[in-house]
C-alpha cells in the first residue's frame, strides 16, 4: 500500500474510532492548541505477524479524561473519568490498531498486538516523522491528537 493510501487510512480508521466508539467528532479548525501547561500523555501499541508495525499517539490529559467520559457514559469532571482515562486511551489504541492491520494487511494472517504502554511527557511532544511514517492529525474539542503508523516490512522470525 502506498505512503498516501495508508494516511488516508490511518485518518479515516482514526476519526471513524472516535466518532463511532465515543462520540467524538474532529473540527476542521487546524489552529487549534490546547491550554499552556496541558500535560501530554504518548500511548504506543505494536503488532507482529507476517509484517510488523507500531502506532503512537499523542493527546492531552484533558482530552483522555474526556474520552474516559465518552466511552463510560459519564461526565468530564468526575473523579472516574480521570482515574480510568489511562484504560480508556488504551482500548482505543488497540481499536485503532486492530482495525488498521485489517484495513492494511487484510483478515487472512493472525497478528499479534503487544500490550499499549502510556507514559506522560515532561514537554509538548513534537509531532515529526520520517518519511516512511503515515501519520494524521485531528482536532477534537479545539484539542490536537496526533497519530502515527511506523510499519515494518520486515518479516517476523516468532510467527
């Protein structure tokens, strides 16, 4: 699949995900930034199989206790929201991830996810890719969320 193809992939598999699994929709605004001093959370999650390839996605605390709220029904400001956010972000990255192999690699092959870590940034993260890297940028409550495809062709010596 050609470079074009798999961003146009990732961003439709990415606004699909937050509109259809919370209720989230992207602006058209690409302005947008979120507040000065918004902690940044990183959440990255990998696949193995016959090809191999990791996504990484950028979004603010704010913006992950509000997906929390979403998913769960619930409200923003409640206490659950921000205590579940962390396991929110993760089942959305292993939606993302499991929806994007099959949209890339097709259902024959069995894949393997790994486990998706999170972890806080100290700064505002820098959203560059080489370019060998899918990558899309939407905008969600005035929030930028950024995610990134980094395949790796090479086959897998464990499957």
């Amino acid at each position: 699949m050609m470079q074009e193809q798999k961003t146009a992939t990732l961003t439709a598999i990415f606004s699909d995900v937050l509109a259809n699994l919370a209720f989230m929709f992207s602006d058209d605004d690409g302005e947008a930034t979120p507040a000065a001093g918004s902690i940044w959370l990183e959440t990255e999650i990998a696949y193995h199989g016959p090809q191999r390839g990791t996504l990484r996605f950028w979004c603010t605390r704010d913006f992950s206790t509000k997906l929390s709220a979403n998913l769960l029904g619930g409200d923003p400001e409640d206490d659950d929201a921000e205590a579940q956010a962390v396991d929110a972000v993760k089942e959305f990255m292993n939606i993302v991830c499991g929806q994007l192999i099959t949209a890339i690699h097709g259902t024959e092959s069995v894949f393997d996810l790994t486990i998706p870590t999170l972890k806080e940034l100290v700064e505002t993260p820098r959203f560059c890719e080489d370019q060998d890297t899918a990558t899309s940028t939407l905008f969600v409550d005035s929030q930028p969320l950024h995610l990134a495809y980094v395949p790796d062709e090479a086959e897998d010596t464990q499957a």
